[in-house]
C-alpha cells in the first residue's frame, strides 16, 4: 500500500508545478495581447495618416474660390457629404478619429485647409507627425503643422518635413495633443 501512495503522489502535480505552468502561460498570453495592441495602434495611426493625405488632396479641390478668407470655417460637414472621408471616421455626422476623439476640417483665417487632429499621447503625435511629414516630403501643399494644447496653447508651428519620430516636438504638458496640418488652396499658395 505504501509503495501505491508513492505512485499516484508522482504521477500527480504539485501546487507550485501548477502555478509555474500558469504564470508561463500567462506571460504568453500578455506577449500576444501587447503586441495585438501594439498592432491595433499602428493600424490607427497608418489609417489617420492616410485619411489626412487623401481628404486634404480631395478637399483643396473642393474649396470654393468664392469662399472668405478671414474668417474660420468648418468644412467638415461639407467632407461628410462629398464622401471624401471614410465611414469609420464619422459618427453622428461629425468627424472622430479612431481614438473617437475630435477631427476637424475647415478653412482658416489665412486661408489654409486645416486637419485639426486629437491624440491621445505623445507616441501618437510623435508617429502621426512622422507619417504624414514624411509622405508630404518635397510637396509644397503642406505649409505647416501645428502642435499643442487643444483650445489653450501654447502652439508650435513646424515648417521644415519631415519630422523625426523621434523628436521632441511633442513634448506638450496634456493628454490630449491637437495637431493642425495646414495645407495650401488656391488662395492660399
């Protein structure tokens, strides 16, 4: 009988045996989730990115001659209806990104088509800034970027492409980051 006990005490696992195996699988698990996020973010920055590019092209052409310089104008009812934004972009007939924060298009007071973007963070204006600095490389449409504080400040305008993704122009004291991409119209080239 004492030899069966040893037997079935062998064949059996231990608490800590368990607890490895389930910390391991754990640890697997996180890896896969991280990077599955890691991926998910990157798709929302790649999406936005080509979302600016395609809608300010499409809306520079858009834009009336006959429409007031001098004073600001929310164009992005007038995007929504032309179908030049993406339906994953709109909700309740405004404009969200997909962090479901504010997008706004409009002409400003100078003349500018502005993308006016909300990002959650640093490492989104960081790689946002990048992406679309680095496709608008050599093309002249693209007249500045804003960075800073949504409706408070203090802004910083950047004039020369492409920014660095690892730059420092970022660096702003909120959670949530405006960035404004002006591009040239007919006015305003």
């Amino acid at each position: 009988m004492c030899s069966l006990n040893r037997r079935q005490k062998s064949q059996a696992f231990s608490l800590i045996e368990a607890a490895i195996v389930l910390a391991i699988v754990g640890l697997v698990l996180g890896g896969i989730w991280m990077a599955a996020a890691s991926v998910q973010e990157n798709n929302r920055l790649r999406r936005t990115a080509e979302m600016i590019l395609s809608t300010s092209a499409s809306m520079r052409q858009l834009i009336p001659a006959s429409m007031t310089t001098g004073v600001w104008q929310n164009l992005s009812s007038m995007a929504v209806s032309a179908k030049l934004v993406p339906d994953d972009f709109i909700q309740n007939g405004g404009l969200v990104t997909p962090w479901g924060t504010s997008l706004v298009l409009a002409l400003n007071q100078v003349g500018y088509l502005q993308v006016s973007v909300m990002v959650p963070n640093k490492a989104a204006c960081l790689r946002l800034a990048s992406l679309v600095t680095n496709a608008m490389r050599g093309n002249a449409h693209l007249a500045q970027l804003q960075i800073g504080i949504p409706s408070v400040g203090p802004w910083t305008t950047y004039t020369n492409w492409p920014l660095s993704p690892g730059g420092t122009h970022c660096n702003v004291a909120s959670s949530t980051i405006e960035m404004a991409f002006m591009f040239t119209t007919a006015r305003a080239n």
